[in-house]
C-alpha cells in the first residue's frame, strides 16, 4: 500500500525532505495553504485527501479530541532527543515494517526511539 502524508506545522523540513529522498509522498501544511490553522482543521484536511497525518504534537494521539477511527491514520513522533535523520530512520522502519500489505486506516502509531506503539480505534 502507497501512503500519502500530510506534515503537520511541528515537523521539521529537514525532517520532509528526508523522507521525500527516500520516497515517501509528504504534503506539507504550508503548501496546503493550511499555514496557522488549528489542530481540527488540518486532522479534517488529511481525512478529507485520504492522507496519513504526520506530527510531532502529541495532541493528535487524543482519542477523544480526534476520531482515529475514521482516519487513514495518523503517527505522532515523540522526538524527546533524536536527531533530524534519527526521526527520518524512526519513520523509515516503522513504514518498511508495515508494507507488507498494512493499512494505517483508523490507527494511531506512536513512535519513539526505541518503541512503538500501534493502537487500532
């Protein structure tokens, strides 16, 4: 399954175009013309284009505030003191162990430096 995703505002361009070398088709919020706007209104963008949402704000792991459920899914990166390319390489293995035929449909992926965490809603 090819993914498209949606770079929220806290991610890091470095970190955008890291994945873009590698393959990855990532839409950021800037070039949505999405600059500014709230946490409601870039969760409803990226389920409305069919994108995998892409932030390092823990608040889009609110179950409450967003339906995962009905989202195409959404990764939240808990940075803490990786590097640039350690956050890359986090994505990378995360994406590369769940192509086999994965679905992030519904789920919320927290990733960390040495864990992760998928939760299906």
């Amino acid at each position: 399954m090819i993914f498209k995703f949606l770079a929220d505002e806290c991610v890091n361009i470095d970190v955008v175009l890291g994945l873009r070398e590698s393959g990855i088709e990532i839409l950021i919020v800037k070039e949505a013309g999405l600059t500014g706007s709230n946490d409601d209104t870039i969760f409803s963008f990226a389920l409305e284009k069919k994108m995998v949402l892409l932030s390092f704000d823990r608040g889009f792991g609110d179950i409450f505030r967003f339906s995962i459920g009905k989202s195409y899914g959404v990764i939240v990166v808990l940075v803490g003191q990786m590097s640039k390319s350690e956050i890359v390489g986090v994505i990378l293995t995360f994406l590369t162990a769940i192509k086999t035929g994965a679905d992030l449909r519904g789920k919320l992926a927290i990733l960390g430096k040495t864990r992760i965490r998928l939760i299906k809603r």
